[in-house]
C-alpha cells in the first residue's frame, strides 16, 4: 500500500513536474497553436513543402550525392545504409506476443540489443530507465502478479479472466520490462526529457529485434501500477513501468491495418 500510494503521488509529481515547467516556461510550448487553430495540413504540391522535404526525395536521401560523401562513406553506401535503415524502420509493426514463437533472440543477440538501447540519446547522461529481463523460470510469478492486480481492481473476476491474466505473462520467447527511473535528475533535466530518452531505448531495441529477423510488441495495461507488480520487480518510488517489450519469431503473420501519418499532417512551419 505504501509502494501504491508512493507511486500515485510520484505519478502525481509526474504530471506536476511537466505541468509546474510547462507553467515556469510557457514560451517553450506556446510557439504550437492549439490543434483547431492550427492550420491545414501541407497539400502535397505546396510550394513549400519541395522546399523543406524535397531533400528527401528518391527514398528519402536527404543529401545529393556529392554532398552525402562523407566522413563516413561512399554516396553508395550512403544509399544502402539509407535503404536497410528505412526498411527496417518501415517494416517494423506491434506484434501482439499472441503471434510470437520461439525461437527468441539468443544470449548474444539480447547483449547486441541492449547495447543498441545504451545507445539511446540521454541528456545529462542520468540513465533515466532500465530494462528488467523476466526468463521463462521466472514467468509463472509475473502471471501470479497479473492475477493479484486484476483481483484487486476487480474482485468478482471470473475464471476465464484469472486464467487470461496469468497467461499473458507466458507468451513472448523473450520479455523485458521497460522502467523509467526519473528521481534522479534533481529537476535538472525535465522528466519529459528523460521519457523521451525511455522511448529511444525501447525503440532502439525493437528496431534491432527487426533488423534481426525477429517481431516485437509492446504491452502495458492495468496492472502496470499495481502494487503486485511492483513489488515483484522491486521497484522504488522514483520508478514507473512503463511497458514490457516482446520478442520472439513471428508466428503468425498478419497484415498490419496502421496507417503511418505523412510528414504533412505533423509537420508545421513555424512563421509560415
Ligand atoms: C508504451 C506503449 C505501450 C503499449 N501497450 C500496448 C498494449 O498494452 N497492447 C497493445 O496491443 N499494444 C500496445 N502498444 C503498441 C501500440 O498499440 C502500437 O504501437 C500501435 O498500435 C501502433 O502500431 P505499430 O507499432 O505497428 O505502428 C503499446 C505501445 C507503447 C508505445
């Protein structure tokens, strides 16, 4: 209960921290107009959108060719690394842990993945997150976890749901769960700062899992604040969990309805 109460206040404090910089530096989030003033969307053809976006025309390579001869490469490999990071960004979708077999990611691949989510951006370097991996031995206690918080937000929870709750742990060859640790930036570093430093890691890791071959999901829900399943990851006041990630072979491939927004419809220009 204290843990509960602790962690709705630091939930709390949270949305107060975002609330309190939002109200300290208003001019930071004045510069958007609210949605129902801001403008239309860009029509394809406007002249300014060659301007901004034209760059990134024949598969998105921002650059000409000359310009892209780098540091770093030829404009050719500038052109594959600009083909095989797009692909596997594009290709990627949420694959509901229902669909994910085995085999997982091996030791190795895992270590691979974990070094791609350290690889996040992380203003003040305050390691704002860290991953908790839940091996199979181990997956029987989170389902108990699962089963205490639907129980305890649902007392006449039937079979059918204590069985489904308990399951859900179960699934994905590989899980991790995703913390955000945000107590320790003595305010110095917002705490939206460091969530987008979370959210980087975590889709650093599904973007390697992809370009490995393998599907990922992410799931949350109820119990993510609940006072079982923080006890059972041992979490302190300061941490939240945010979501677990899964991994594993897809099973069943099925074909994804999401529509990905065009850049005009999220993109605006400030001043135009
Ligand atoms: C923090 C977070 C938690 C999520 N939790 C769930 C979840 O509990 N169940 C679910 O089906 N999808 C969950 N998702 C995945 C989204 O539903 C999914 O990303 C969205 O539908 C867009 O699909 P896409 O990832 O294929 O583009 C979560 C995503 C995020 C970022």
């Amino acid at each position: 209960m204290t843990a509960l109460l602790s962690h709705g206040m630091q939930v709390h404090s949270l949305v107060g921290q975002l609330h309190s910089h939002e109200a300290q530096a208003p001019e930071r989030f004045a510069a958007c107009p609210p949605a129902a003033t801001r403008p239309p969307p860009l029509p394809p053809q406007n002249a300014q959108a060659p301007t901004l976006l034209g760059g990134l025309g024949e598969g998105g390579r921002g650059r000409s060719a000359s310009a892209s001869v780098g540091a770093s490469g030829s404009a050719l490999e500038s052109g594959a690394r600009w083909d095989g990071l797009s692909a596997t960004i594009a290709g990627r979708v949420n694959v509901s842990p229902k669909r994910l077999v085995e085999p997982g990611p091996s030791d190795a691949q895992l270590h691979g993945l974990l070094q791609l989510a350290a690889a996040a951006p992380d203003h003040g370097q305050l390691m704002p997150w860290r991953f908790v991996l839940v091996p199979q031995a181990q997956r029987p206690r989170l389902g108990e976890a699962f089963v205490q918080a639907l129980i305890a937000r649902d007392p006449s929870a039937t079979v059918e749901q204590i069985d489904s709750a308990r399951e859900k742990a179960l699934r994905a060859p590989l899980l991790l769960l995703a913390v955000a640790c945000h107590g320790r930036s003595e305010a110095r570093i917002p705490v939206c700062e460091q969530l987008v430093s979370l959210g980087a890691a975590v889709q650093n890791v599904l973007l390697g899992a992809q370009a490995l071959g393998f599907g990922s999901g992410l799931t949350s829900g109820q119990a993510m604040d609940s006072e079982p399943l923080r006890a059972l990851f041992g979490l302190q006041a300061h941490e939240a969990a945010v979501c677990f990630v899964n991994i594993g072979t897809v099973g069943k491939h099925k074909a994804s309805n999401r529509v990905r927004p065009a850049p005009e419809e999220f993109l605006c220009v400030l001043g135009g």
